[in-house]
C-alpha cells in the first residue's frame, strides 16, 4: 500500500514515457532481488544469499547459501559459477522479475606463450537459479569500480591512464563500449540514474547531470556537497547531507568513572551531526528533510523513505590497559530513524532499545528494508565492554515485529 502509494506520486511529478525504465540500479555490496537478500564483497568472494521468504526461526545465526547449482561443488575455483575471484562490483538486474546479477571481475591468469600472469577485466552476467553465466565485455583494459544497470544499457566507471575514472556505456547485449563521461582532471563516481538521466559526482564535491542522448553536450553542475557519501538520486530529488551549523566538534560523554586523583573521566567523542537537505534534480531551492543524523555512511532510501542510524551517544565504560584506557559507547544507540519522503518533515523512530527490549548495540548501516526485516550493520558495543573482546562487526537481520536479531554469515568461506 506504502509502494503503490509513493509510486502514484512519483509518477505524478514527472512524465513517464511508456516502455521507457524509470529508475537505474547502482552495484553495491548486498541487494534484494525477489525474495533473495544477496552479499558479495570486492575482491575474491562468492554469491551468498539468504531466503527472507525462508528465513529458520529460533536461530541466532542464518547460514548463507552460494548461489550455486552445482552438485558437490566447494565454491572455491573457477569451475563454481557463484565463486568470483577477483571481484570489483556488482549490481542486479533493474528488470521486474528479473533474477540476474551483473558483475566485473579482474580476472587474473597464466599465459604459456607470454610465460607470465596477465590480466584482463570482464563484465559478465549470472543467472543463479540456472548457473549459466554470460561475459558480453572482454580485455577490458583497466578495473571497473562501478556499474549501472539502466533499461538495456551498462553504465561502467573504469580507470584511465591517469588514475581517475571515466563513465562508459555499453549494451547489455554486448558491443564496443562508447565514452559517456569524461573526467576532466577530478575523479568522479556514479550517483544513479532516473528517467534517462545520470548523476556523478566528483571530488570537489560538484553533482553533476549527464542525460543519456545528451551527444557532445557539457553535464550540468546542480550543486556542491560537503560530504562525499550519503547522497542518493530518488524520485525527481537529489538528497544530500550538511553538517549540522551548531554541532559542536566533539562531545563529553557523562562516565560514573573517576581517575587516580578522584577526579570524573569525561570521554570525548568526536562528532558528525548532519541535516539531509534535497533538491530538485534541475536545481533550484535546497530543502531540509531530516535533522539529527550520525553519519553519513550508511544510510538508505527505498519505497519513499531515507533511513539513517540515529544520533545519541551511549556511554558503557573503559578498559584500562598498558596502552592507556579504551573507552565503550554506541553512537546510535540502536535506533533507526526513518524519515517518509512523500511530505512533511517528521521522521519516525523504527528501531530503539525500548521498542524491542534490546540494549548494547550501535548500529552502523542500513542495507534493506521490507515489511518484514531490516537489514543492517550493527557493533555489539556492550558486549565487547562486558566481555573485553575486540569490537567488530556484524551483518544482522532485525525482525520488525518481534525486534529478534539473527546475524547472518555473510563473508565466511564455507561449503555447502
Ligand atoms: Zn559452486
């Protein structure tokens, strides 16, 4: 209802032409494709998934599966369609329905004649649920960091001769790939595409619009950002965040502790408050959205809503050591803001400690969310003060209703 709701006022704002994709999909490291939540990470990993239609209850830990078909195979060489070595990005196909996963990859491997390692980079195409695989761009000079699937077309940002990237599009049929966006001395990255459109941006901040028939013509420069992450293209807008004006730099955090003299430990942490401001993809007046936020990694826009880790420090504790002392605080406090993009300025509160009855963790990113599960990166920040072990993460899948957290296996090396 949510969907259908925010789907009727985005095609409101803008004119559909019939037949012609609407939105691109950028490679990032998990995605959902059905009821698939999939995972791989650059450089030599396999394609895991979990099942959200399927997910075991009662266990704290969900398996990953490989995205294999094949009979007894260990995922571990070549042979295995899912087992990427060399891995540089991937994204799933933007077609309804459509199970596909698209991918580059250096491959890496011995040539008799040459008598040593060459390498080339490839962009190929998975069907997990058959195993067939499909390469439709070969010897491909330089790394590919970045794809964008649009309609029937491949957007790739690649490497040049001066270490800076550029923006290629090719079919996804196969083909020559033709230069679509020429960096001009700043390195530039893709921000994703909407009704023909393709926004990147550079380092000096500047987001840019490049339409996809726009031929010879200059990409226009809508505005500059502070903050080279946290910026998504959604739905006519482009939302971005600005450090907060009156945060201060760092914050004393309240600590039950004393030193040696008898005198209160205030640890310092420092911070990053940000507003999300948006505005519109031809420019104009930028508006706030959201005040409030932690980071600026980490956040998502799906189905009409920004979601963000919340701001609110949590101090635990220190640890003296011989290295001196090591302080235990959640930024987030295991809260997720979520903001609804369709009107009005409020956010709303989806996850927190006295919702679910959890305490302890700090939430880092937010990958996905459906009706049912949010998908995230979390500490277990308490834990570690409680336990002495060192702090590290975990992708975890947060059940909405009954608030239990499962942490899923991604990123082990297993076979199954
Ligand atoms: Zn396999």
């Amino acid at each position: 209802m949510l969907l259908a709701a925010v789907l009727a006022c985005l095609c409101g704002a803008v004119s559909c032409a019939p037949g012609e994709p609407k939105w691109g999909v950028l490679s990032a490291e998990n995605a959902l494709v059905g009821s698939r939540l999939y995972h791989a990470a650059r450089v030599s990993d396999t394609f895991q998934y979990i099942d959200l239609g399927d997910v075991p209850g009662g266990q704290q830990t969900i398996e990953p599966k490989v995205a294999c078909t094949v009979k007894g195979c260990a995922h571990s060489d070549d042979s295995c369609p899912a087992y990427i070595r060399g891995l540089t990005c991937w994204a799933r196909d933007p077609k309804p329905g459509s199970h596909k996963l698209w991918y580059a990859q250096m491959r890496t491997y011995f040539d008799a004649e040459l008598k040593k390692g060459v390498r080339h980079n490839v962009i190929a195409c998975l069907k997990p649920q058959s195993g067939e695989t499909a390469t439709v761009l070969w010897d491909w000079k330089y790394a590919i960091d970045q794809l964008l699937l649009y309609g029937e077309e491949i957007y790739f940002l690649s490497k040049n001769e001066e270490g800076t990237h550029d923006i290629w599009v090719m079919p996804q049929s196969g083909g020559e790939p033709k230069l679509f966006v020429q960096a001009h001395g700043a390195d530039i990255i893709m921000l994703g595409m909407e009704d023909g459109v393709l926004y990147y941006m550079s380092e000096d901040g500047g987001v840019f619009r490049a339409p996809r028939n726009s031929g010879a013509a200059q990409p226009e420069r809508i505005l500059t950002c502070e903050m080279p992450t946290g910026i998504f293209v959604y739905g006519g807008y482009i939302y971005y965040p600005v450090r907060y004006k009156g945060a201060p730099e760092y914050e004393l955090l309240p600590a039950a502790e004393t030193d040696e003299n008898g005198e209160p430990i205030k640890p310092a942490v420092a911070v990053n408050c940000y507003d999300y401001y948006r505005i519109k993809v031809t420019g104009g007046e930028p508006k706030p959205v959201i005040t409030g936020v932690q980071a600026t990694i980490g956040s998502l826009i799906s189905e009409g809503r920004l979601y963000c880790p919340a701001w609110d420090f949590e101090y635990y504790g220190s640890v003296m050591s011989e290295g001196g002392a090591t302080y235990y605080f959640s930024r987030s406090s295991g809260k997720v803001w979520a903001a609804d993009l369709s009107g009005g300025q409020s956010a709303e509160l989806i996850m927190s400690p006295s919702k679910y009855g959890y305490a302890g963790i700090d939430i880092a990113a937010i990958y996905a969310v459906t009706d049912k599960y949010c998908f995230l990166k979390l500490y277990d920040t308490l834990a570690a003060y409680q336990t002495g072990e060192e702090i590290k993460p975990r992708y975890a899948l947060l059940e909405k209703e009954s608030g239990k957290i499962s942490t899923v296996g991604f990123d082990s090396r297993y076979a199954s």
